[in-house]
C-alpha cells in the first residue's frame, strides 16, 4: 500500500515547466543596469590626437595578423573551446531510453571557458509503459540463494525475517537497477508497534489493510497488521506480502512511481482514470514480487517450493473484492499479475501501464 506525500504536487522528482520564453525563472535576481551620463564634449584638437592614434593602432594590429597567418596555428579552435568529440560505436551508445543529441545541436559549449551544466549522477526516469526497465522481453532478476531465518509469529522474529529479507531484496533488485543507471539504495525497515504509526504520507492506522506499509524510500511492517493468527506459520505468504510493498521502492527509485502520481493527480485521486492508474500501479507491485519469489525458489536457500506455492495460491485471497475497494485491482488480477511474474521471472511481462483496461479492472 502506498500513499502520496503530504505537500503541494508535484511531488518530488517530478519534472517542472520550463520558464516562459523571454523571461528570467523566477529565482533570477538580477541586478539594475544604470547606465553612465554622456561624456563632455572634446576640442577639435583632442580628436585629431585621437584619430592618430586609431590609425596607428590599425597599423599595429595588420602586423600581428600577418605575423599570425606565417605561424599556420589554429589558435581560435583551441581557444578554450572543447573539440568535437568521435562518433560512439554501437557498442558505446547509451541504454535504450537515453536520449541522444540531434545533429542540429550545437556541439560546442556555451562560453569558452564553461561548459554547459548539467545533472551528475545517476537520476531517475519519469515515464511508464515507455520506461526503459519494461522494454527487454529477456530481463529479468538473477537466481540467487536466500536464506532466511525460521518464521516464528513473534515480533522479534518476524524483524529478523523481514530484515534477512530486505537484505535478499536489496542484492536481487539493486543491480538490475544499477544496471539501468537509476540511483538505488535500499529502502529504510522500520516495525512499528503502537495501533498507528507516523510517515511522511501522514498518520497510518494498522488495520486488515496495512499489513506492510511504504512511502518515501521507508518500509513499514507492523506486526500486528500481519494477522498471524489467521495465516499462522506461512512464511511465503508473508515474504510475498513484503516483496510486494518493495515492489513499490523499485517503482520509486526508477522513477515510475513519480510518473504513476502525476497521472493520478492529473486525473483525480478518487476519479476513473485516477483509480485506474492507482491499479496499475499496485498490479505491477504484485508482478515485481512473483518475479522476486520465482527467482529464488529451488536455488539452495530457504525460499521452498513449499513456501512458493502457498504464496501462489494466497493471491486469490487479496484485492479489491476482499478490501471493497478500486485501487488494488480485482482479486482475479491481483493474482493473474503476481503469478505472471513468477512463471517467466520477466520484467517486460509486468508493464502494467500498457496492458488493456480489462486486465487491469
């Protein structure tokens, strides 16, 4: 479950309009110009002394080019310009998303001295269907051991669980990402113990609806929201639950999450369209965390077939006819998209933001 944060849209990250053309942005303070009084008028004898002295600084500077033109340097292109650089093999072009220069751009800097400035690092891609993680028909995450500690329904042990498994997590998700130049770090674990607890997204009542919790680059599972006496020692169903709201990190840092809001608040929070893209954010969610699970079963660790199959079958049981609600999606396709990602472990196979609106009602 996600919320946005409280704030003016739009949030952060988001992509801001461009100034209007001809006027300064609005954090310009620039000083007023005052422009010097005109200057007396001179003799007649002071400017023929001027007019000699333009004539033979014009004789002087004929000298120099001369001078120059015997030298057969080329002293204007090197003269803090950067040079052209070579055309990139197809080997060095950027990952599919980048942009490229088009070949009316100017190649050289705007001023001699300083090149144009722009972001360092890696950033973040607002964009969904078209988002450059969702375009390989063969990414997917490597198969990697993880090994867990025993499932105990206790608040201590289910830390440990959760940590272990945010560590899992992290090392499965973070490079795919890294591998896409986005800006990963994992998400801060916090178990909170009262009946509600405090996020940036505001004050949140544990209850049915909020076995896990994320906002902002922060994971919140509540213990008591897990209903253990219900689901009792099903570990799987629990790390499904968790890789799910992780789910919503990855959105976060890709960029997708930013992306997914926009459109939310562009049509209406509680809106059709509004709740439609709430859907298709949460179903991708659900496709994030089958691909986790399917990518360590049977690897020698601790995630079991067992342990698999029951996080299969528990998806059926969750969704919007559970929750009476429209956000999540139906329990049907709660469960078609968590199990899409687990079968084929591809993440082209979780753009939720370009299936139908049939399959994501």
């Amino acid at each position: 479950m996600t919320q946005p944060p409280h704030g003016q849209w739009p949030p952060r990250g988001a992509v801001q309009p461009p100034p209007v053309h001809g006027q300064h942005p609005a954090q310009w303070h620039g000083a007023p110009q005052h422009f010097p009084p005109p200057p007396p008028r001179r003799s007649v004898g002071a400017i023929i002394g001027i007019c000699l002295g333009a004539v033979a600084v014009l004789v002087l500077g004929l000298v120099a080019i001369v001078s120059l033109n015997r030298d057969g340097s080329d002293h204007v292109a090197n003269a803090g310009y950067s040079t052209l650089p070579a055309t990139s093999s197809r080997a060095e072009l950027p990952p599919s998303g980048s942009s490229s220069p088009s070949s009316s751009t100017n190649p050289f800097p705007t001023s001699p001295s300083r090149a144009p400035s722009s972001p360092s690092g890696p950033q973040k891609i607002l964009k969904l269907a078209d988002h450059p993680i969702l375009q390989d028909p063969n990414a997917g995450l490597r198969n990697r051991v993880c090994t867990l500690p025993q499932w105990q329904s206790s608040q201590q042990a289910a830390e440990a669980f959760f940590t272990a498994a945010g560590k899992c997590l992290d090392n499965a998700w973070g490079p795919f990402l890294d591998a896409y130049d986005l800006p990963f770090t994992p998400p801060a674990l916090h178990f909170p113990t009262g009946a509600s607890f405090e996020t940036e997204c505001g004050t949140i009542q544990v209850g049915i609806a909020t076995a896990a919790y994320y906002c902002e680059n922060n994971l919140y599972v509540p213990f008591r929201g897990l209903q253990t006496d219900q689901y009792g020692n099903n570990p799987g169903v629990y790390l499904a639950l968790f890789a799910h709201e992780y789910g919503h990190h990855v959105q976060e840092v890709a960029g997708l999450m930013d992306a997914a809001w926009q459109k939310i608040y562009d049509a209406g929070q509680n809106s059709p369209s509004g709740l439609e893209m709430s859907r298709r954010k949460e179903l991708q969610a659900q496709c994030f965390s089958g691909m986790f699970l399917g990518a360590h079963v049977d690897q020698g660790g601790t995630v079991s077939r067992d342990m698999y199959n029951k996080a299969w079958n528990d998806q059926e049981t969750r969704g919007d006819n559970t929750s009476r609600s429209q956000d999540h999606g139906t329990n049907a396709h709660y469960a078609s998209w968590w199990r899409a990602g687990a079968s084929n472990n591809r993440i082209a196979d979780c753009n939720t933001f370009s299936a139908p609106a049939s399959a994501v009602s």
